[in-house]
C-alpha cells in the first residue's frame, strides 16, 4: 500500500461528502462508500458493519467480500475480531488474521484469502455505532498514518449514520433515534410516568463534516479556542476568593491551553475534517479512552473535558445552550447529571428525571425524592439516544426506561397507571384512618421530607408527623453557608406548617457523595465509610454550633425534636449531646426563648451501634433505624453497585434477626424506636418490620396509603408464624411466604 497523504486523506473525504451529496438510498451510499474506501486505501476489501441491536452487529455494505453475506452475516459483541474491535471500542491491527486471538472464520463472507485485518470503531461521543474494516491479500501491518485516515473516515461516518444518511431496510440500518429502546438503570426515586423528553443539555448538532480548505478550518479552530480560554479567564476572575471554584476553573484552563489537544484537533483538519468535526472526534476518543475507568479522578476529568469541548463546539457553531425550544407540557429531565440548584429551578413541573450518572444517595436524587418525582440513575446511553420531545415512559420502580416505546408498551405501562391511580383513590378513603391491624397493634407511620414543598403531603397522605427532615438540602444548594438567620425562618416555617404534629430534624448529614460546594472535597477511597454525617459535625463545632441554635430559635418555644445521624459510638452521642447542651446554655444566657421541650435521638445505621452499651440505650431519648445505610454495612454491599446490591434481601432472615434484636434492646429500656428508609414504604417490608416489633416506620408520602392499606388487613401473628416457620425450616428469606400471605387477604 502507497504511503498516504494529507492530501490523499482530503481527497478520499472530498469523495465521501461528494457520493453523500447525491440523491441515492442508503444502502447504494452504503457500496459507494466502501469503493471508494478501498480504492483510495489501496485494498481489496472495504467492510462497514453496524449494530442491529445492542449485542448484534451486521455486515451492511461490502467491496471484495461475497454480496450476498450483507444483511446475512451477523456476530454478537466480542465476537470475532470485528465484534472484538465494537467491545473494546479500540483498533486491531494484524498482518496474519486467522491466526489473531478472537478470530471466526465467517465462510459466507469469501474473506479466508485475505491476510491482513485493521478493524477501526466507527463511534460517536464514546457510543459504538459499527465497525468499519479493511483487508488485503498481503500479510502487513497497516501504519500509524493509515490507521490515523481510518479513524479520521469512521468519524464521519459515525456522524453520517447519527444523522440517517443510511437509513435502508432491515435493523440495523434503521433511522437512529426512531427505533424503541430499552434502557435499564437504577432507581434513584420510586414512581412512574409518561412523557416528553427535555434535555438539560441539547446536544450540538455537526452538519459540516468535511472541508476543502485546511487553512480556513485551522483558523477558524484557534479564533474558537482564544474565545473559549478568554471566556475561562473571565470565569477564574468571577470566582472572587472561593479555592474551590479556582480549582475546578484551573483545571479547564489546563484542558483550554492543551498544546497536545490543539496540536491534535490540527492533525484532523489536516485530513480533511471541518473544525468541529475535529473538535467532536478528538471528544469521542477521549470519551472512548476514560469512559470506561473505574477511577474517580479520571472519570471527572473526562467530564471536564466533555464540557470544555460542547462549549467549543457551541462557540463554532453558534448554536447557544438555548435552542429556542419550548419544554413539552409534560416533561421528562434527561441529563448526564445535574446538581441540585438546577433540579430545585425546575421544581414539580418535572413529570420524572433520568441520568446517565448520578447515584442513588447523589444531590438530584435528594432532591427528587423531595419533589416526589420519580427518578432513574446510571442509565448508560441515554443522553445519547434521546432526543427533544421524544415519547418517553419512565418506571420507577423497577429502573426501566422505555424510549420510544411501541404500542404494546405503551398500552401495558398505561395500564400500570391507571391501577395504581385507582390504588390511590383507595387509599384517600382511608387517610383518616389509623394504620391498625386486625390483630389491635396500632403502627405509626411517618413522612420523610426535606423542603417546605414537602409539607402539604403530611396532610394529604395522613402521615402522623414527619419522621424525618433532611436539612441538608439547604446547604447544598447554595455556593455559600447558609446564615443562621435564614434557617431559623425555614425551621420555623417547616414547624408552623406541621400544624402541631411532630418534626423530626436532622441535623447536616453531608460527605459521601453529599459533598458541599463551597467545601473542599475529600479524596477518600471509600466515601460511604469515610468523612460524613456527625464525624463532620463533630470535626466542624462550628457548623453543628450556628445549626442548632437556629433550631433552637425555630422553636420559638414549642417543643423541638432533633436527631443525629450515622452515629457508629456511644462517645459520638454524647460528644454531639453535649454540644447541643452548651448550645443550649449560651441560648439562655443570651436571652432567647428556649423550647419547652427538647427531645434527642440518633440514627442507627451501622451494626457497631446495635451493641453499644446499655447506658446508650438508656440515655438516648429515641432512635430510628436508617435502613439504607445500615442494609449496606450489614451485607457488606454497596448501594451504589447493581452488581451486588439487588443479591441481599431485606426479608433475608439474617437481617431480620438483627433487626428484631435491636428492637429487643429497645423495649428492655423503653426507648422508642423507629425505621426509616425506601424499605419502610414497601407494603410487605412494612408488614415484617411491624411483626417484629416495629411500632412506628417513616417513608416518602406515597408510600403511606399502600402500606396502611395492608397493615390494616392484617393480622401480625399470622405474619410472626410465618417468620418463625422460615427460621426453623432453615429458610434464606421470608418474602415469599409473607407475599403470598398478603395478596390471600385482599
């Protein structure tokens, strides 16, 4: 093979844009494309393979192997080289190809006369759309310059396909973004909906994926790049004396002045692409090089750099972060993440909230379960796939989204809401109601909440009280402390909203992924176990100190109720008591009204704390049960992890067990005790915790109706022998005998 060109690179591009240009199907484009690739390339065979779906790659165009192989050969993902080529989402390059690791000999194709394989991916922002290979006859290795061209081509047509120019018939050449799918995350809040996509962040469209002159595209780059650092500069000279945002606007600096990312984007307009086109493919190998790494540091620099590109991309387009579009009436938040302010700005008028990041215990996710608006984290390629207005069903309770669905879906979903509507209905006609079983035990049931929204549910949902206020939400939506001032107000608001029912504050519970703005982040290999909750507080006195006198003064006072989290120590209790005691004398001393009663608790959400002393259980005034973290530390599995987190069951007898035990000690001192938790609002859940002695559970507002509905059709004792069988016969769990005792008394 001849040695390639700068020029010879142009002029095989010129001819891509030039046979895209013609009034021709897709799959004429299709052969006309991989001619002139082989020709140009100098090989007998020119193959472009494209997913038909998420694990099937098709061969849909060929010059030099068998005509007849297209549309018939198929392989599975990591199948063969060219499905080796899709998974890894990087090149193979070999003179000998049968015998490369991987290598399947396809006999349809007429391909065992070729020697030499490069196979390229042919993908768009870390999204694998095909694979594009070229073979000859001689036993070489192609070089950097000719894989470089490669790369160069399956960028375009990576944007080709994204923009349907070869759209034909069959799957794997339908029109991308037209066609269901199924993407499957994890649930950040329970619910579900149906509606209409709205992306946070519209994606830059590149229509211009070629150009004839290097030179203008060269200067068109560095005029976009200077305006781009120049915009950098102005935000480091916003950010006032905050190191934090210095440091995060440093490091786009580092990313805006790269001489190796500048020098790169070049190369590529030297081979013929536009500017932003360069700009997009050096963004899509990137994506392809970190995406997929388990370190922390490297995936946040990728996302720096993610950002820094979309805004170059929208400095040479001119397309602005505002499209002009007007959000659908009934929308669904798509966005790779998004913090907490953001969400708050778009408030209830969300019908449900999907990620392509975020976490379970993340920010948005807090927020959302204030909203009560469902959400879905970690669902991979949605930004991707999705576009504006796109028809969209979102559940919530299984962590399925449905893109586009067909109709058989979307009549079954429907479905799926209209019973549950009609269960709400139910439930209004017992909302006055007390959650008592049949048996005569009578089960408290609270509300979780964290914003002033939150409170009309108490009225609504009959709760008894809120079991939990999350008060960090104020702090982390702001890029600054919070005053005293203003969060006696909201305490004080929340209070006077509650119409005299029981408050249960918790003070700032921040670390792990609840990271402060305008605190420096820890570094920490293992956050869930590190730096959080009361072990800040405890760090911090000041920042617990300016909390609870403004709780104090909330109180005005009424009676006040405050909680301390993760507590994993009796000496943590008290260390934190004797704060809210000193806290307590200098309010006096200063003269300022003092609660006319103060009740304290803790949340026990690590195994340590169930064997604390008696004197623990003595002292403190309450405890609720914080079943998410304590569920984790119990199994030893993180939440976060869908690889081992659906393994552990709450009804595992194991937890049970540990639960009833704590429960025990509790009643030995007469100290009451609760569970708070998403497990606290599922119905059979419910059901077990109150017949091992749980008399009070806190949940989302929805969560009250259904579990009272159950609750009070059933009878504890029946439920106890049911867990009591599970344990002498040597049962794992007791979920399916206590299911099927639930769906027997309706």
């Amino acid at each position: 093979m001849p040695e390639r060109t700068h020029s010879d690179s142009r002029k095989l591009l010129g001819r891509l844009r030039d046979a895209m240009a013609e009034d021709d199907a897709g799959q004429e484009r299709l052969n006309k494309i991989t001619h002139l690739i082989a020709t140009s390339m100098g090989c007998e065979v020119c193959s472009i393979y494209l997913f038909r779906d998420d694990d099937t790659l098709e061969l849909c165009a060929t010059e030099g192997l068998n005509k007849d192989a297209v549309h018939q050969t198929r392989m599975k993902m990591g199948e063969g080289l060219v499905g080796r080529v899709a998974k890894r989402g990087h090149v193979i390059n070999t003179p000998n190809a049968p015998q490369a690791r991987g290598f399947r000999y396809m006999p349809e194709t007429g391909e065992e006369i070729y020697s030499s394989f490069a196979g390229v991916p042919i993908q768009r922002l870390g999204d694998t759309l095909g694979v594009l290979v070229v073979q000859s006859k001689e036993a070489r290795e192609f070089v950097t310059d000719e894989i470089y061209a490669l790369e160069v081509v399956a960028m375009v047509l990576a944007e080709m396909t994204e923009l349907g120019a070869f759209v034909g018939e069959g799957a794997a050449m339908s029109a991308r973004h037209s066609q269901p799918v199924l993407l499957r995350g994890t649930v950040g809040q329970e619910g579900v909906a149906e509606g209409h996509i709205w992306l946070h962040e519209p994606r830059v469209v590149v229509t211009n994926l070629v150009a004839d002159d290097p030179e203008t595209e060269a200067k068109r780059l560095t005029e976009a790049v200077d305006t781009l650092r120049l915009s950098v500069d102005q935000m480091l000279s916003m950010s006032g004396g905050d190191k934090d945002q210095k440091e995060v606007i440093e490091t786009y600096r580092m990313f805006a002045n790269s001489k190796s990312w500048m020098s790169r984007m070049q190369a590529d307009i030297a081979q013929g692409l536009s500017a932003e086109a360069a700009v997009e493919k050096e963004q899509s190998l990137a994506r392809s090089r970190i995406g997929k790494s388990s370190d922390s540091y490297m995936r946040e620099r990728l996302s720096d750099l993610d950002d820094l590109s979309n805004r170059l991309l929208r400095i040479l387009t001119g397309q602005g972060s505002d499209t002009g579009a007007d959000m659908p009436a009934d929308p669904i938040l798509v966005a790779r993440n998004i913090g907490p302010a953001e969400l708050l700005e778009y408030g209830r008028s969300l019908r449900g909230i999907v990620l392509e990041q975020g976490s379970v215990g993340s920010h948005a996710a807090i927020v959302a379960r204030a909203l009560a608006i469902p959400l879905i984290v970690h669902a991979g390629r949605i930004t991707n796939e999705a576009l504006n207005n796109d028809h969209v069903m979102v559940d919530g309770e299984q962590g399925i989204v449905h893109l586009r669905p067909d109709d058989s879906v979307a009549t079954a979903f429907r479905d799926k809401i209209a019973m549950q509507a009609e269960a709400q209905e139910r439930y209004a006609s017992i909302r006055g109601k007390p959650a008592e079983t049949t048996c005569g035990q009578r089960i408290d049931l609270h509300m979780n909440a964290g914003l002033m929204a939150d409170l009309p549910s108490l009225e609504n949902s009959g709760a008894e009280g809120v079991g939990l206020f999350r008060t960090e939400l104020q702090f982390l939506v702001r890029n600054q402390m919070p005053r005293r001032s203003e969060l006696s107000t909201l305490y004080k608001r929340v209070l006077d909203a509650s119409g005299g029912k029981r408050v249960v504050f918790r003070t700032l519970d921040i670390g792990s992924d609840k990271v402060l703005p305008y605190m420096k982040p820890n570094d920490e290999p293992n956050p869930a176990l590190g730096w959080r909750a009361i072990r800040v507080g405890l760090d911090k006195p000041g920042i617990m100190r300016m909390q609870l006198q403004a709780l104090l003064r909330a109180a005005d006072g009424g009676p006040l109720t405050i909680m301390f989290p993760f507590i994993a120590q009796f000496e943590e209790y008290r260390a934190a008591r004797a704060e809210l005691d000193r806290t307590l004398a200098r309010e006096k001393k200063l003269g300022h009204k003092i609660p006319s009663s103060i009740e304290v608790g803790a949340m026990l959400e690590t195994p340590s704390l169930a064997f604390a002393p008696d004197v623990f259980f003595q002292e403190v005034e309450f405890l609720s049960i914080g079943g998410n973290d304590l569920k984790q530390f119990f199994f030893a599995a993180d939440r976060e992890n869908e690889r081992v987190r659906r393994r552990y069951d709450t009804l595992n007898l194991s937890f049970l067990t540990f639960l009833e035990g704590i429960v025990q000690r509790c009643a030995a001192t007469n100290t009451p005790v609760s569970f708070c938790g998403e497990d606290a609002g599922r119905p059979v859940e419910a059901l077990c915790f109150a017949a091992i002695g749980l008399r009070s559970l806190s949940m989302r507002p929805a969560s009250i109706g259904p579990v009272k509905s159950l609750l009070r059709r059933c009878d504890l004792n029946e439920v106890r022998r049911l867990i009591e069988d599970a344990r002498h016969n040597g049962d794992m769990s007791v979920r399916d005998a206590v299911t099927a005792y639930a769906r027997s008394v309706f």
